[in-house]
C-alpha cells in the first residue's frame, strides 16, 4: 500500500512541475522551454535579477532486502537541483516574468507577482 502512494505521490509531484511551462514574449520574438540563456538574452536583453535557487525534487529508489527471499522496498529521497531564476520586468500592469533554467537551458517560464508602484 505504501508503495502506491509513494508512487502516487511522484507521479504528482512530476506533473505539477511540468504544468508551469510557457513562453514569455519579448519585443515581438518568444523565448520558451528548451531555449539557452544566449538565445534568452538575445530576445529579451538583460533581466532585472538573477538569482540562484535550491529546487526540491523526488527520486524514487528500490533496495534490495537483507534478508534471504525478501522483497524490495521502494524509497523516496528529496534532492536538491541547482537551478537560476531570472527575473524579467514586463511592464506596467503586468506580472514579473519568472524564467527557471537547469543546466543553461530554459526549464519553465512562470508568471511573479505584479510589481508596485
């Protein structure tokens, strides 16, 4: 029983993470999921910051028993993934652009929240 929530529960935490995925418009040109930070900066310049962030994900794992005839046993570990958030004005009365990249390339594109006056 443990092991099909655990596996519910991953299969959960992977479908969140992939539903956040879009493109943010710059100056007529889409930057998207997949694209390098060169092509990013190319059509949307320089962001308003930068910053490094720890992302939590799951990993699921099966062990082997120490026991003779036993069965193995799935686990669920967090591991931290290093990622960049970069951070991209759009204007006045929009929402900040959050642009999420893993390994130099764009991971997701998410709304921020609309910045004060």
């Amino acid at each position: 029983m443990r092991v099909v929530a655990a596996s519910a529960f991953l299969l959960a935490c992977m479908h969140v993470s992939g539903a956040s995925a879009q493109s943010l418009s710059c100056g007529g040109f889409l930057a998207g999921v997949g694209e390098s930070k060169y092509s990013v900066v190319d059509k949307c310049g320089e962001p308003v910051s930068k910053e490094f962030v720890c992302v939590p994900r799951y990993q699921s794992e099966w062990i082997s028993s120490p026991y003779p005839g036993g069965a193995p046993r799935q686990i669920l570990s967090q591991q931290c993934i290093p990622m960049e958030d970069w951070v991209y004005h759009r204007g006045p009365g929009n929402f900040l652009g959050i642009v999420r990249f893993y390994n130099g390339t764009v991971e997701s594109i998410r709304d921020g929240e609309k910045p004060r006056r």
